[in-house]
C-alpha cells in the first residue's frame, strides 16, 4: 500500500524544503485548473498529500512557468493542452513555504492520455464544480470558486 508516502511526508517535508531553498533561494510552483466542457475540473490525489488538488508542482530551473503547468498537466494526469495555458492568477505561498509562490494556470482544449507520474499520483479524475470531493484541498477549492463563483483571486494560497 502507497499510504506510507502520506505517513513519512511530514518528517520528510523538512528536508525537500532545505533543499529547495539551497538550490532555489525562492521558489515557484504552478498549478493547473483543467476545466472539461465548462463545468467540470481536473483533481489529482497525490500519493504522499492527503486530500485532492489542482494538478501542479515546481518549476524547474531553465523551465518557464507555462512549460512547467504543461509538464506537470502530462506528468500527473496524463492531459497535453491544444493551447497555451492562460494565466490565471498568482499566491503566495507563505502559510505553507515562506518564499514560495504559485501561478495558476487555465487550460479549456486538451486531449487525455496516460498518467505518467511514475508513483506520485494515486488517481486523476473530474469532478462537477457542485459536486467536489470533500477533502479537496483548501487552495485548490478557493481557486476552483474564483472561477466558477467569480470571487476575486486572493493573494494567499
């Protein structure tokens, strides 16, 4: 069983976080808000979080943040966009990872494939904007309600 992941990530989260902050100095993620026919999203159960999120993950070095949601999108859930991701908003991440920030990108044309995360990702599937999971993170589900409620975006993640 992968529920392991979930048991060791706290007492490892310390060190991915040292880490990035050596390698990094600041650091940037991207999440990505795959909407299927206007009225579904795209959520991914990781196998070391608990709970559903936006697809998404760092930005690598020499890597811009579009090609880096476009990466992650195919990595995670197996989804190639037509067209570039639009930008939709900017959080920091502070709460969380002080000198993190995460871009969110929209993605409305896409073409599905296999899941290539390797292990990272237990599931993807869509879920109706009324019927989300209940333990949708909260950062993703605040994300998924600026869209579909039109609340404006808040700068915290």
């Amino acid at each position: 069983m992968e529920d392991w992941k979930r048991l060791v990530e706290p007492y490892t989260r310390p060190l991915f976080f040292a880490h990035s902050r050596v390698t990094r100095g600041k650091t940037l993620g991207v999440r990505g808000m795959v909407i299927e026919e206007g009225k579904r999203v795209l959520l991914v159960e990781h196998t070391y979080l608990e709970g559903w999120w936006l697809p998404g993950g760092g930005v690598d070095a020499m890597e811009t943040a579009g090609d880096a949601v476009i990466r992650e999108l195919q990595e995670e859930a197996g989804v190639t966009p037509l067209e570039r991701p639009k930008l939709l908003s900017i959080h920091s991440n502070e709460r969380f990872f002080p000198g993190d920030h995460v871009l969110v990108y929209r993605v409305d044309r896409f073409e599905q494939g296999d899941l290539t995360s390797h292990g990272e990702i237990k599931q993807a599937a869509f879920f109706d904007f009324d019927a989300l999971p209940d333990n949708i993170n909260g950062g993703s589900l605040r994300r998924i309600q600026e869209v579909t409620q039109g609340f404006p975006p808040d700068p915290l993640w």
